[in-house]
C-alpha cells in the first residue's frame, strides 16, 4: 500500500496531495538554503505565525459578503497580507529600537498568533462549525483537498523556484559573502527583503498541506540537513530542494495510507529523519566523522 | 456583584497574572542572553511531553502532565545544544529543527492515540482555558477569609502562586552571579562561576515556569509573556534591576488588560460572547511593546 | 635554552604564573600546541604572535574558560581553584554586549564579586573602593553612565577599573589596547606599570610589535607551539619573529 502511495497510485486524491507537497518541499527547501546561509531561520517562525489574523480576517470578510468563507486563494492572500505586516514589523523593531532580532521574532509571532487565536474566537461564536475547516490550517489537512487547492499549491511552488532562479547569483553572492556582495553592487537589504518574501510566499503555500505550526519546519529542516554534506553552496542548495521534495512527497504518501496519519506531522518527522541521518553519517562535517577526527587527533596529542 | 466577581474573575485573574509574572521574569535573562526564542521552543515541546505522560498513566491528571511537560522541555533543550554543538548548526535553526520535529511527533502521538474520551487535544495546549478556573464555592468578598471556601480554590491558583514565588527566589538568590555571566561570561568564569550552570539553570527556570502555566493559561501566552513584558521593560531604562521590576508590572498589567478586554469587550461592541483570553492577553502586551517602541525613554541604544 | 637552564627551582616555584603541556583544540585542530610557560614575578609581559596563534586560547585554557585537551597551569605553585582570588582577567572588549542594562559603576563593582559573594550588602565602603578604581583610570566622572554611551577606549578603562577593584597580585589582559584611542593606551600603560611598581605581576596578549619594548619588560613569543619567551632584549629579536610570523614582519630601531 506504501508502494502504491508512493507511486501515486492510491487513488486521485492522494496523488493530488502528493504532487502537491512535493511541489512545496522543493520550494520550501531552495528558499530554507538561503534562509540558512543567512542564518535567519527563525525568522520564518514569525512569519508563519503572523498569518493566523490574516487568514481570520479574510474569512471574516468572505463571510461578510456572503460567502462560504473557504475559498483558498483569498484565505491565502490574507494570510500574506498579515504576515507581511508581521515581517515589517520584526525590521522595524530591530532597526528601530534596542532590541535584537531574536526578540522581535519572539514578540511578533507570540502577538500576531495571539490575536489571530482572539479572531478565531469570534469565528467559533459566530459560525459554529462553520469554521472547522480553519482549524486545519492550523496543522495542516489534506482531507477534503480540491483539485483546485492542489493547482494553485503547484503554481506557488513553481513561481517561487522561477523566482530564485531568477535571483540565484546575488542570493549565491550574499549568501557567500554580505560585503563583497554589496562591493559588487548588490543591494543586500532589497536582496533579503525578496529572500523574505519567498519565504512568505512558501509559508502561505504550505498553509493548507502542513499547517502554520509545522512549515517553518520544512523551511529549516531539509537546509540544515544538506549543510551536513557539502560546503560548495550550489549543492547546499539543491540537496536541500532534494531534501524537502522527498520530504513532502514521503510524507504525503505515507499520510494516505492511514487516516490516523496527519500530514503535516508526518512530512515533518520525515525531514528529521533525513536531517538525523545526515548529522551523524555525512562524510565532513557529520558527527562520526568529527569523532573519528578527534579520537585521531587525541591519540596524536598523547604520543607527543 | 461581588459574588460573580469572586467566584468567576476573581482566580482566572490571579492565575493570569501570576502565570504572566512568573514567565516573564526568567524572560528577562533569556532576552539578554539572546534566547529569546529558547521560550518559543519549550512551549511547543510541552505538548508531546502531555501527551507521552498521558499515554504512559492513562489519566488526564496535572502532576504526571508537568513531569511529562518538564522531561519534554529538559530533552529538547539538551538537543538543541547537542545539535548545536555536535552538528555545529547554526542556533537559530538547531533550535527550529528540534522543536518542530518534536511538536510533529507530539502531534502524531495524539492522532494516533484514542483520546476522544478525554479533554486533551492541541487547541487546549496552545490557548490553555483560563476562563474555565472558576471558584464556585465562594459566596462574596468574605469568601476570602473563609478557610472552608479558600481549600476549594482552583489548583491552578495556588501552583501558580508557588511557581512565581519559587522562581522569584531563585532569582534573587542568584542575582548576582546570574547577571555577572550574563553580561560577561569570560570574567564570569575567570572567577570560577559555573557559567554553563547558571545558563542552564535560566533555562530550567524558564521551563518550570512554562510548564507550571501552560495547563492554565495555554503556550500562547507562555510565549508572548517570555518576550513582550521583558522587552518593553528594555526600552524603559538601562539598569537590570529596574527593567525586572517593569517586567513584571508589564506582565501583570498584559494580564488584568487582557482577561477585561476578552471578558467585557464584546460586551461593550455588543457581541454577546467572550473572546480567548489567552490570545487577548498576548495582544496586548504586543500593544504595550508597540508603544514602548514608539515613545519609551531608552527605546534606542 | 639559555634563559631556562639559568632559571633556579625557587623562581619557579615562586613564579605567579607556570604553564607546562598545554594544549587546546577547537574541534581537531591544535590551536595551542604542548606550550610551557613560565612569568616571573612583578615581571609585565607581552604575549605576541601572529593572528591564530592562539594568544587569547592560552590565556583563557590557563584560566579553565575553555578547556585543555592536554596540560595545565599553576599559580604560585598552586592549582587555579585556590588561587583565583589572586588573579584578575580583562577579557576581549568585542567580547560582552555593551548594551546590557548596567552602569559604569555596576561593571566595576562587579569586581568585588568574590568579597560580596551571593548576600552581603553594597556597602558605602565598596562603593568608594570601586570610585577609587574609576579614579584610578580617570573614569569616575562617567560612573553613573550606561556602559553602551562609552567609547571604545572608556569602555576598556571600565574594564581595567573592574580588574582593579578585585585586589589581584596577577592580571591577564587580552589585547587591551585593542580599537583604543593614543590617549586611553597611554592611560592604561601607566596604570599596568604603576602595578608592576606595587610589585604585581601583568601579562598581556599584545598585537603592536612597534610597542613591545617601550610598554614591556619580558616577552612571550607563541604561534601555536612556544617561540621564545624572557625579557624583551634576549627573547623579542629578529630571529624570534622570523620563526613565529615567517619572516613577514622586521624589527625597526
């Protein structure tokens, strides 16, 4: 049955999803190797979490007009209209006050998901039941995907890697080195603010297959995991779609075969397993390898 | 009046504020550390930690709840630094690799389990159920002298009151040396301080805190009161120990703002039902932040 | 060498600050290699060497901030846990955030940190020590200042000031004229040397090769393994350098 997942093979649906979260995996994980190297991963946790309001309101003003309140592009315009408000906000607070980005980080994605739990309160008062399709934004739900859902999931994913094939020199450039990159002539604060909007762009994408708890995940996973094997940036980058498509499309699969088996979590679990394997057995930089160094290194130290 | 005061706002009031105080203290080393965001991963952790100690003990029960969530916190903070150290990854993201997975597997395990029968599930951990702590023994204000009425306080009330006055201690106990190496860990350990210990008691600190207010108040405002209290109090002065004491009244005041806005608020705009105080208590210490950002003394370094 | 078969069993024992076997690796890779080393007492040393040499490593491995893979050191013949009341460390300015909420008198009264332990009360009386100390670096006009307003060089003084509030018969500074200003290396020089005068003993980690024999009495010459070390005319010579930094650097006169 797991074959069959595998190869899309379980049905319509299923392979909808499947296609879909590969589709994600890749562009989560070429925008997470960036991300990487500029070592702001974290920021991504904010800007999932700050899409929690949007992605009320927009409900709120679907219902509002007389809609059913769930038609997916405009809950995911919502979604990236408020984190986008959540990003500006993370830099004004680090460029304009004291505080570091760590806490700006921290504040947004406690404040933004705060008030978005304070939204959702008013959903579930006001349309019982309505709303339980919301929730599986939460985590992720691939149950009642549409045909739809899984196309404009599909044309996200594609429209970022266009997006980064475009950027790909001053991305490679910035990643590698911020001054020579700026000696060059590349504006790396326009640079990072693109970065960040893939970033969004990914997150707002992955909303409906992994949720907005869990898709940081897919953005700092599958990069951090092809970091163990590689010091040239171009593989970095490319393992780390690699990483992240099979991450998406494992998980998928093995989601369908089980109605207890909740995708996001799955396809997550999946990626710590690559990053697990990769952390102890890549040659370099894994951590046999390092142990097997040092043990070399004391023996020598003890011979002197 | 002071029936429905004492007996339905009264303990959710003082559970908030003391679970706001007791977060945001140990917060305000974490935000000078830099690890602002080691209370972000402890609070997705605690759910796979309930939901371990609930499948081992088959009860809903708060102390197994709290061992699990604190054996959960201690893990994830061990691999972290394990990750971090070993795998030489960069924090930030050593810190997203590990919670998220743990958070995954926390969420697979309740999916998998047959939880139905009882009242455990991810909305619970993340908005906790701070309206719900009622005391429905107390008659008025004279309750409150009443031996007969206090013993039948929500729980939630006294471990709070415990866990803030618990870290409260430790805190000025260990002021000294916990500011020291804070500030200069090199000096610190010149002068044979445990530097590693006293980091990691902070964090230990900060899980205990976290873990004590999760089962009443939910990882939000665990989250948002690590953070957003000790913050504001940042850009109020440049002295340690006058930013703690406006950690604390940011904190309080989050507390009381936010469980009257979520309780009355519709009320006043003509809704009939409350909102989650959880999610209103956060908002406003994100207000508070907002307009220390704006117009506080020592907003700018 | 000469200096060593010269040096009598008593100076050794004597001496504030001996270093035998030291090595220290960050990850694999040796970046103190089996040094020994020995101060004499009231001596002022200068450790140089080129950049990666391990300069500041040796001070902080001595000093059991980062850990030794091989080695120790030993103070007045004694271990580091019960001579720590006697030494004082001023670490890399680059390496503390000078935003922390505190003034320039909390950072030196951080000094007394081994006299006031967890309780005892700030009395008036360490108050005025630590004004003493501010005085001393010609800071006190700045003690109720936050410690982010200062200059690069103010902030160094504070430094010193708080080394000077803990009392100590040996001082270990790292690169202490690092991104100061004429004025502050001038201070700070006149400061170590009137502690040498009391009798104290001072290593420094030092980077200007121009200043060695004017601020120095003795030399420690290292990059990675021990080059030379002994007082500056016999240790820091043309020879010395070419073996520690390849022949890239020549001494002027």
């Amino acid at each position: 049955m797991l074959f069959d997942a595998l190869t899309l093979q379980l049905g319509y649906n299923a392979a909808l999803v499947a296609l879909g979260a590969s589709a994600l995996g890749l562009a989560a994980g070429v925008v997470g190797a960036f991300l990487y190297f500029r070592k702001r991963s974290l920021v991504s946790d904010a800007v999932s979490h700050a899409t929690l309001p949007g992605l009320a309101l927009a409900f709120l003003a679907m219902v509002a007009l007389g809609g059913d309140g769930r038609t997916l592009p405009v809950l995911m315009l919502g979604s990236a209209l408020s984190a986008w408000i959540g990003l500006l906000v993370v830099s004004w607070l680090t460029r304009r006050t004291r505080l570091r980005e760590d806490a700006a980080i921290g504040a947004v994605l406690s404040v933004f998901f705060g008030f978005g739990i304070v939204l959702m309160t008013v959903i579930q008062s006001m349309q019982s039941g309505r709303q339980a399709g919301l929730d599986g934004f939460l985590l992720g739900s691939t149950a009642g995907m549409l045909r739809n859902d899984a196309i404009v999931i599909a044309i996200g994913g594609v429209l970022v890697l266009a997006v980064v094939w475009l950027l790909r020199r001053p991305l490679l450039l910035t990643a590698f080195d911020e001054g020579f990159a700026e000696v060059q002539g590349i504006n790396t604060h326009r640079l990072d603010l693109a970065l960040m909007t893939l970033v969004l762009a990914v997150t707002v994408v992955g909303l409906k297959i992994v949720g907005l708890i869990l898709i940081v995940a897919l953005l700092i996973i599958p990069a951090a995991a092809a970091r163990f094997w590689s010091d040239n940036a171009v593989r970095v980058v490319l393992l780390s779609g690699v990483f992240g498509a099979v991450s998406g499309h494992v998980g998928a699969a093995l989601s369908a075969t089980a109605p207890s088996l909740p995708t996001g979590p799955i396809i997550v679990l999946v990626a710590t397993a690559l990053f697990t394997v990769s952390m102890f057995f890549a040659p370099g930089r894994g951590v046999i390898a390092g142990m097997i160094r040092h043990a070399r290194m004391r023996g020598r130290v003890d011979g002197i | 009046m002071g029936f429905e005061f004492v007996a339905l706002s009264l303990p959710p009031l003082v559970i908030g504020v003391f679970a706001a105080m007791a977060c945001a203290l140990p917060g305000n080393f974490l935000l000078l550390r830099r690890q602002a965001l080691i209370g972000d991963a402890i609070s997705h952790v605690v759910l796979p930690g309930i939901v371990v100690a609930f499948l081992v003990t088959g009860v809903i029960a708060a102390i197994p709840m709290m061992i699990g969530a604190a054996g959960a916190a201690l893990i994830s903070v061990l691999l972290i630094e394990a990750v971090r150290r070993y795998g030489k990854v960069e924090p930030g993201a050593a810190m997203g690799v590990v919670f998220t997975a743990m958070f995954a597997a926390g969420v697979l395990l309740l999916e998998q389990s047959d939880t139905s029968s009882v009242h455990l599930d991810v909305e619970h951990a993340l908005y906790g159920n701070l309206e719900s702590l009622i005391w429905l023994d107390a008659v008025g204000w004279a309750s409150l002298v009443d031996w007969q009425a206090l013993v039948l306080l929500p729980p939630e009330l006294l471990r709070m009151v415990i866990t803030f006055a618990g870290i409260a201690v430790l805190t000025l106990l260990f002021w000294r040396p916990m500011a020291l190496s804070t500030f200069d860990e090199g000096f610190a350990r010149s002068l044979g301080l445990p530097t590693g210990m006293i980091g990691l008691g902070i964090v230990a600190m900060a899980a205990l805190a976290a873990v004590a207010a999760f089962d009443a108040v939910g990882s939000i405002i665990v989250i948002a009161m690590f953070i957003c209290p000790p913050a504001t109090a940042r850009l109020m002065t440049n002295r340690l120990g006058h930013q703690v004491v406006w950690s604390l009244f940011f904190a309080a005041l989050s507390a009381v703002l936010g469980y009257v806005l979520a309780g009355y608020g519709p009320l006043w705009l003509g809704a009939s039902d409350s909102v989650s105080a959880a999610g209103m208590i956060a908002t406003v210490s994100g207000l508070l932040l907002g307009g220390a950002a704006l117009f506080a003394p020592h907003r700018q370094s | 060498m000469a200096y060593e078969a010269s040096m009598t069993e008593a100076t050794l024992a004597g001496s504030p600050f001996v270093v035998r076997g030291l090595t220290v690796a960050y990850d694999a890779e040796a970046v103190v290699q089996d040094v020994d080393m020995t101060v004499s007492a009231g001596s002022m040393t200068a450790i140089i060497g080129p950049n990666g040499a391990g300069k500041s490593t040796l001070l902080k491995a001595a000093l059991g901030i980062v850990r030794p893979l091989a080695g120790a050191a030993r103070f007045w013949d004694a271990p580091l846990a019960q001579s720590r009341r006697r030494i004082a460390y001023v670490p890399q300015r680059a390496s503390v955030d000078w935003d922390f909420p505190t003034r320039v008198i909390d950072v030196v009264l951080m000094g007394l940190y081994q006299e006031l332990g967890l309780f005892r009360r700030l009395s008036a009386r360490h108050k005025q020590a630590a004004m003493a100390c501010l005085e001393r670096v010609g800071m006190q006009d700045f003690a109720e200042r936050q410690i982010g307003q200062l200059s690069g060089g103010q902030q160094q003084r504070v430094f010193l000031a708080r080394a000077l509030a803990q009392g100590a018969d040996l001082y270990l500074l790292d690169e202490p004229f690092a991104g100061v200003d004429a004025a502050t290396e001038a201070a700070i020089i006149a400061v170590l040397k009137s502690l040498r005068d009391e009798g104290r003993t001072v290593v420094a980690v030092h980077h200007d090769l121009s200043t060695v024999a004017q601020y120095f009495d003795h030399v420690f010459v290292i990059n990675r393994h021990r080059v030379a070390e002994g007082p500056v005319v016999e240790a820091f010579t043309q020879t010395t350098l070419d073996a520690a930094y390849g022949g890239r650097v020549r001494l002027s006169d």
